[in-house]
C-alpha cells in the first residue's frame, strides 16, 4: 500500500511540474514577444500579467499540494485500519487453528481409544467363539468289557465292547479315552467282582491315579460285588484316561462292568 501511495504522488506531482513548465513558457514567450513588439511602453503590463500569473501558479500549486496531503491522510487512515483489520482476522486464524489443532489431538486420542476397544471386543468375540465351538462339540462313550475273567491281575482293563462313542475319543483296542478338546469331564466305572474274589482298579489321567473302587468279593453268600465310583476331571486336549489294575484279580462280564465318560 505505501508503494501504491508513493507511486501515486509521483505521477500527480509529475503532472503538475509538467503544467508549470510549460505554463512558464507560455509566459517567457509572450514576454519577448511584447518587449519585441511592444517596447518600454507596454513593459508595466506584461510585468502586472506575468506576477497574476505566478500568483495564479503559486495558489494553484497550494492547492494541489493541499489536496495531496489531505489524499495522503485519508489512504493513511483507510490503509491503517486496513491492517488493523487484517491483524484481526489474522489473530481469529490464530485462535481457530488452535482450536481445530484441539479437535485433531482429542480425535486422535479417542480414534485410539476406540481401536484399543475395537481390539479387545475382537479378543473377546474370539473367546466367545471358541467358547461355543468347545460347547457345540459333544463328546461322550460308554463302553462294557465282553467276557469275565476270574484272573485278570494287571495292567490296563480294556473295555472292548463300545455303547457310544460320540466324539471318537475312546479307543476299544487299548481301553483308553484321549480327550478330542479341553473341558471338564466326567469319568464313572463300575467293576463286578467275579464271585468272591477282591477287585482294586483306579481311574488313571495320563499315569496318575485320580480315584479308586473297590469291589470286596468277603465271604459266604456276599459274591459278585460291585466296585463303582466317579470323577470329574479337567484336562487338555490328547490327555489320557483309562482303568488299571490297582490290587486283588477277576471281573464279571456283562454291561455290569462298564467305562463311561463325557463333556460337560
């Protein structure tokens, strides 16, 4: 703006030195012009013209200066509150873009928020699914042995003749149930003691003994006792369960001697 105002003086102050010059030789010509004509005569009146006609360019150059300085003033005050104007709206920028660097910040801090809770509501609908995948999974086997035995002392029983075997985790060729999924189980056997004899047998989970029965063959008339008991066990997919020879010998056949278990 100053510039502006500058260049602006310049050209009026141009103008006016360009109409005086040439109004001054307008004047110088008609002077030689008289005194060539003219003579002594007629020198008062061209000297009377010529100071009317300095007087004429003196006020005129007044005003003009006059109306330059007033212009100059008027730009000054309208360019002065100009930039007050500007430094305002530059000032409520300021402010604004604090404020929206504000917003950004608190929308980062909730959007990570929101992802951490995005995160863990995946984590828990994992949770849940498997939850429901491990429950929708039914698992369960009955099973009997197929023959007595008035001798069997040792080892694992094995319980070859299968009721049900929803799951497929029992396996009639060795006896022993291997868990197809993690849960908590229930384990039941029943061993019939062949006629008067004694029978131990303890449910086992992968080589350690849980529970025991026992089936007290005595004396007299008291044959064929039956040894049952229970568990409720919590094991690991691929543990293993099964029935082993604890003390005493022989068993009696029939669905009296029985393996069973399932997932609750």
């Amino acid at each position: 703006m100053i510039c502006i105002l500058r260049i602006w003086i310049f050209c009026s102050m141009s103008r006016f030195l360009i109409a005086l010059s040439l109004l001054s030789d307008q004047t110088n010509g008609s002077l030689s012009r008289t005194f060539v004509t003219d003579g002594d005569s007629k020198e008062s009146d061209t000297f009377r013209h010529f100071l009317n006609q300095e007087s004429l360019i003196r006020m005129s150059l007044v005003n003009t200066v006059q109306s330059l300085m007033k212009d100059v003033l008027t730009l000054k005050e309208s360019t002065g509150s100009r930039i007050s104007q500007l430094e305002a709206e530059v000032e409520d920028l300021k402010s604004e873009n604090q404020r929206l660097d504000s917003e950004l910040q608190r929308t980062k801090a909730k959007e990570g928020n929101l992802s951490s809770l995005v995160a863990s509501l995946q984590a828990s609908l994992s949770n849940v699914s498997s939850f429901v995948s491990g429950k929708s999974k039914k698992v369960a086997f009955s099973a009997t042995v197929s023959s007595s035995s008035s001798s069997w002392n040792s080892g694992t029983l094995v319980f070859p003749s299968v009721i049900s075997n929803e799951g497929n985790g029992y396996n009639p060729s060795n006896g022993m149930f291997t868990a197809p999924t993690a849960g908590m189980y229930v384990f039941f056997v029943n061993v019939q003691s062949y006629h008067a004899n004694t029978i131990y047998v303890d449910i086992v989970l992968n080589g350690s003994t849980k529970v025991r029965t026992l089936a007290n063959g005595g004396s007299g008339s008291d044959y064929y006792d039956a040894g049952p008991n229970m568990v409720v066990l919590t094991i690991q997919k691929g543990d293993a369960v099964w029935i082993r020879h604890f003390s005493g010998s022989g068993y009696y056949d029939g669905p009296v001697t029985t393996f069973s278990g399932f997932l609750i």
